[in-house]
C-alpha cells in the first residue's frame, strides 16, 4: 500500500546523475524518473569538481525539467568544497539540496541559517551510526529548517558499521524502519537507499518491493534502467487500486452513509479506510505517473 501524506508528492524513483557527466545530464529530461539528483559529492573525482559546477550551470540552471522533482547533492557540510557546491546549487533554484553523512540537526540548522529562510528545501542522507541513533531530532528539529526528506546510505552505513550487505539488507532493517518512523512522526519523506548492482534488475525489483513493503516513499537509483521497476514497486498494483475504489463504494451505499465500520468481502472496513482508499485514486486512479 502506498503511504500518501498530506505533502505527498510522486517520489517512485530518484535518479542519481553526476553532474560531471555532461552526457548523462543531457539526457535527463527524456527520463521518465520523478526525480533528479544532481551529484557533486561522492560520483565526482575531486579533479572534475569545477567540470561538474559549470555543467549545471550550463545544463541545469535554466533548464525545464517538467515534474521530475530536482535535488542537488553537495559536497559535506565541513568538506573544502561545500562553499563552491552550495554557491552553484543555489543559482540553478532547485527544489532541494541533498546535505551529505547529516549526523545531527545542527549541521541542518547551520546550512539554513548560510541559505536563508527562503532557500530550496533539505535532504538529508542518512549513512552513519550516528544518524541512525539521532534520527528523531533530526527528523524533529530538521522541520525548522527546511528539511523534507530522509535519504538512506547503506553503502556509507555498511562502511561505518561493518555489515556485510552481500548477505542482503535484512540485517539493517531495524535501522531503515527507525528512519521511517521519524519521517512518518514529522512528516518528512523516507527514500530507500540505492542498489549497486544495477544489472540485475530481477534483484533490483525484489529489493524496491521490499522497500515499498517497508513503507519507503521510493527509491534513490544509480542507472536509468532501474526507474520502470522502481516505479511500479512504489505504485498502487492494479488489485489495490480495484480494492480502494471497491471500499469508496461500499460506503457509498445509503445503508452505510452514517457507518462506521462495514463489511467487505468478509473484512472490517473503517472510515480511515475510505479516506485512504479516496486518497489512492484520487493520486492515481487516472494518473500519468
């Protein structure tokens, strides 16, 4: 079942794209992802950092990307080139800023504070231990400044931590349900962290599945043949959609207009039901996403 929030808006598949590569950035107004992360931080060589500065300025800044949501990451809050990334990602106006191995509210706080009130949004990788065990304040605090969403790192977690992810992401789910948790308590999005192995796209669906089952909001990806599989993960199946618009006419019903609860197909139905079920087609029932 998707999660819609209030502030919901589609965020199936989020691409990853250096902004290095002048090839890939051409091309990613032909995508069919729903967002954009534009990346000067870990993609990057630190010899191509000025290359990747002026190609968003020359392929980003003006261009319209349609409704694909457009996020820059910049280098870390303490790293030497932050001041250059933030500079760049602040005139190209993008929808948010991603903030690097985020570790505590007051590195949100301080970015804010160097942005001003009216600065693009805050995302936050989460990829530490010490993220994970702060996550409510940073989720909580975070709000103040602008913060939007959650992204998970597992490659940087697994690093810090020393799990073995070729043994697969069930070991680490106690620590993704923490984050959803937190977005969910603040109203923040919660994104699943990316899946190296971009050629096996049967495992790459398995895995946005799981996700989806977890309560991710979408997934973060690294290659555009990943979007189609991300998108139907982290979309209502055809069965759910049947289902809601079932629960929105039985309680349409003249029998059931002052109910409570109702029985369908043998299940308790309650109000909360019908206002999820009247959200998911109202999103996508007769979508184009």
């Amino acid at each position: 079942m998707v999660f819609l929030s209030d502030s919901w808006r589609p965020r199936r598949s989020v691409l990853f794209m250096p902004a290095s590569n002048r090839r890939a950035l051409e091309k990613a107004q032909g995508l069919a992802c729903d967002g954009l992360i534009f990346d000067l931080e870990d993609s990057v060589a630190p010899q191509m950092a000025a290359t990747a500065r002026n190609n968003l300025r020359e392929l980003v800044r003006d261009t319209d990307f349609g409704r694909r949501e457009r996020v820059i990451r910049v280098s870390g809050h303490h790293s030497p080139g932050f001041g250059d990334d933030l500079a760049v990602a602040l005139e190209c106006r993008p929808d948010a800023i991603l903030l690097p191995k985020l570790e505590n509210p007051e590195e949100l706080l301080a970015v804010r504070a160097r942005m001003g009130r009216h600065g693009p949004a805050l995302w936050a990788m989460i990829e530490s231990p010490a993220a994970i065990l702060d996550i409510a304040a940073i989720a909580r605090r975070g709000r103040a400044a602008g913060l939007e969403a959650l992204v998970l790192g597992p490659n940087d977690l697994a690093k810090s931590t020393g799990v073995n992810l070729s043994l697969g992401r069930t070991v680490m789910q106690p620590w993704f349900m923490s984050v959803i948790a937190a977005a969910r308590a603040f109203g923040l999005a919660a994104l699943d962290g990316v899946c190296n192995d971009f050629r096996n796209l049967e495992a790459f669906a398995d895995e946005c599945r799981a996700g989806a089952d977890m309560g991710f909001d979408g997934k973060t990806l690294i290659h555009p043949a990943q979007i189609e599989a991300a998108n139907l993960a982290f979309s209502p199946s055809a069965p759910e959609l049947a289902r809601a618009r079932a629960i929105i006419a039985a309680f349409a019903l003249p029998q059931n207009a002052s109910a409570g609860a109702i029985q369908l197909d043998g299940e308790m139905v309650e109000r909360l039901h019908l206002e999820q079920a009247i959200n998911l087609v109202k999103t996508f029932g007769n979508s184009g996403l």
